[in-house]
C-alpha cells in the first residue's frame, strides 16, 4: 500500500491516509482523514460495539440520527446502498430465506390480511391485468400466424386429417347436421355474445389417454381462450363443463 501523509491526502481530496506505523492496537491499515479513525479489524469492532452499546442504550435517538442522515445524504445513501447489495448478492438472499423461514407463521398472516382488506383493489387489478395480458398475446399470436402462414396451414391440414381418420364408419346425415348448426352456433355467438367461440371436441382426438371420434355427440361450441387453455388435455368432456372456466 503506498505511503502518504494525512496533509498530502488532504490536498488531492482523498478520505484516507496510510503511514504504515501501528496503531495503539497495533493493526497497521489506513485511516480515515476525516478524524484519523483506523480502520484495522480491532479498531473497527471497538467502535461498532461502542455503537451497538450506544443504540441499546436509546434505540429511538439512534434511528433518529440515521433517519437524518438519509435526509441529508438521500444520494450517497442510495448509492452505498446499491454497492452493497450488488456485493452481496448470495448474502442478501440466504438473509432473506432465513428471516422467511423464522416469520413464516407472521408473513403467511400478513399476506391474508392484507388480501382480504383489499380484495376487491386486488381482483380488479388482476382482471386489468389478465385482459391486457390476453390482448398482448391476441395480438403477438396474430403477428405470429400472419409471418408464418405455411405453419397455419399445415396445422389445418393436420386438424382435418385427424377428424378424417377418427372419422365413425356409422357417420351421417346427424353428425353432418350436428356439425352444420355448431358452425352456425359459432357465427352467432361470435356476433351476439363477443370473443372468438370454436367448435371443439370433448374427447380430443388427438389425446395422449384416449382419443375422441369425430361424431355429433363428441362436439361443443366453446370459447377460443378455454379450448387454447383444454389442448388436447382430457378434461372438459362433460356437457357445460367449460362454463365452470368463464371468469
């Protein structure tokens, strides 16, 4: 560590000096020009027991002097603030995980609290939140289907292949009929209720556990988000079911 002076360090503006000698605890480190404090490892501990001994003793004039501090140096405060949490990153966050595990009881409690006192604030910002998130992904889904239109058709493709070959070899006038007024029963909600209504299948035909048939009695007129949200999932194949997913 280069030698200089407290007065030279004062000169070019530095905040600390290093001699080289010992001090009377006989750590040899720098020390701060701003009242020759030494920050070796003894010198240190003394004066952070002496300010632990000092808050115990009047708790509120301690934070009282450290609010003021803050008041008076919000910039430096914010920025030593920054620096330490950017160095301890890993530290921080086994802090955290050991407080949440002692208060789990309390934070569990709060969080209740603070739902039921403000649970309709809370569900109409989610439901904001949930409309705008289904308008983003409307939109990007759009941009998406209009840059890859090969993709599209080849998914169509492989929707009218998979109700081809799940097909009934008993399939009618009904089935065709069936399928007809569903079509119809789309157009009419799509006009009448709003949002974009499908036909779909109750067993899928492409389910991993067990494939539907492509008849009368396997169709219903749902809408867009909840079949996107069904997939090809067994689940929804009970007549009305789907209502139980409108928000």
């Amino acid at each position: 560590m280069e030698l200089i002076s407290r007065k030279d360090a004062m000169s070019l503006g530095l905040p600390m000096y290093f001699t080289g000698k010992p001090c009377i605890r006989g750590g040899v480190a720098e020390r701060r020009v701003n009242g020759k404090a030494c920050t070796c490892p003894a010198c240190m501990d003394l004066r952070s027991d002496k300010a632990t001994a000092k808050y115990r003793e009047d708790p509120a004039a301690g934070i009282a002097k450290a609010l003021d501090y803050q008041r008076r140096n919000p910039e430096r405060v914010k920025e030593k603030s920054k620096e330490w949490r950017d160095a301890n990153v890993e530290h921080r966050a086994n802090l955290k995980s050991a407080w949440y595990l002692k208060n789990r009881e309390a934070e569990l409690q709060k969080v209740k609290d603070h739902y039921l006192h403000n649970r309709e604030a809370i569900l109409q910002k989610k439901s904001h939140r949930d409309l705008q998130g289904r308008k983003l992904l409307s939109e990007k889904q759009k941009a998406w289907r209009q840059k890859n239109p090969h993709v599209m058709i080849l998914h169509y493709y492989k929707r009218k292949l998979a109700e081809l070959e799940r097909m009934p070899g008993w399939f009618g006038e009904l089935d065709a009929f069936v399928i007809s007024e569903a079509r119809h029963l789309c157009k009419l909600r799509n006009l009448h209720v709003g949002g974009r209504w499908v036909i779909d299948h109750c067993i899928p035909l492409l389910g991993r556990e067990v494939s539907g048939l492509h008849c009368w009695n396997n169709l219903q007129v749902i809408p867009s988000d909840i079949n996107s949200k069904k997939h090809n999932r067994l689940m929804l194949t009970e007549p009305f079911e789907w209502m139980s997913l409108l928000h």
